[in-house]
C-alpha cells in the first residue's frame, strides 16, 4: 500500500469514483473532502480522466431530494456538467450483464456491482470509495479513504 494519498494516485490516468467519496467532496467533509478534490484536481488539470456511473449520480441526488433541498440538488447536478473530464457513464445493456457477472460472483449488492462493471468497462486504474466491504471483493483496485486519513 502507499504511504500517502498522493503517492496511491500517482501514475492512475483513469479513476472511477463510488458515491460516497464524491459526497465527501460536495459536503466537503474532513478529511475525505480534500484527498477527493486532490483526485478531481488531476482531472481539472488533463493528468486523469474520471468516470463515474449513472447510478452514483442517483445514489448522490437522493439525500437532496429527500431533505427537498433544490439548492443542493442543482449543485450535484451542476457538479456533473461542470467538472472537467468527469464522464458520466450509463447503465446500458454491456455494463448490466456485466454487473449481473460481477454480482453473481461477489455477492455485491447491485448499485456497487454497476459501479465496479462501469470501472473495468472504462478501463479504470482504481476506484476511490470509502468501501472496505466493496474494496475487498473488487477486480478493480479500490483506494479506501480511511486508509488515508490520518
């Protein structure tokens, strides 16, 4: 493992993202917020491209809409449009069987199934998450946030 969060995102050119780090980011929550926006600054700059999966985006919209928080909602929705190399990736037909296969063999739950099938469909180098469950049964190596967060 890497000693440090800039050392685990060196060399990564394609990074997926799990909901939960990019919620980090949006709500800015310490300490996770910052290594999330060190991984988004990557793609700001042309030196990564990320993806993430539809299903993250609904998976981030809910708490909004639920709380009927319409300012928070268009700051998602507006984080989506607005952040460079950032590529929104839909559930089609290849990435459903794709996580039907995953999910068969893992036992994950569908939402991560789809997020870890969309990260090897895109080619992705990791996945940033705060999902140590999710981590230890993905193809796709998975960069924990907790691990580096002291």
């Amino acid at each position: 493992m890497a000693n440090s969060w800039s050392e685990a995102l060196a060399g990564n050119s394609r990074i997926a993202f799990d909901a939960n780090a990019l919620i980090y980011f949006l709500e800015d929550l310490h300490p996770y917020g910052e290594r999330v926006a060190q991984a988004l600054r990557m793609l700001s700059d042309g030196g990564a491209v990320g993806f993430a999966s539809t299903i993250v985006e609904m998976e981030i919209l809910v708490g909004p809409l639920r709380q009927e928080d319409r300012r928070l909602v268009m700051n998602v929705r507006k984080f989506f449009d607005l952040q460079p190399n950032l590529h929104l990736t839909p559930v089609n037909s290849a990435i459903a069987q794709a996580a039907a296969e995953v999910r068969a063999q893992t036992g994950m739950k569908a939402p991560d199934a789809i997020i870890a099938a969309t990260a090897a469909a895109n080619r992705c180098d990791v996945i940033i998450g705060n999902d140590r469950a999710f981590a230890s049964r993905c193809s796709v190596p998975y960069l924990v946030l907790d691990d580096f967060a002291a």
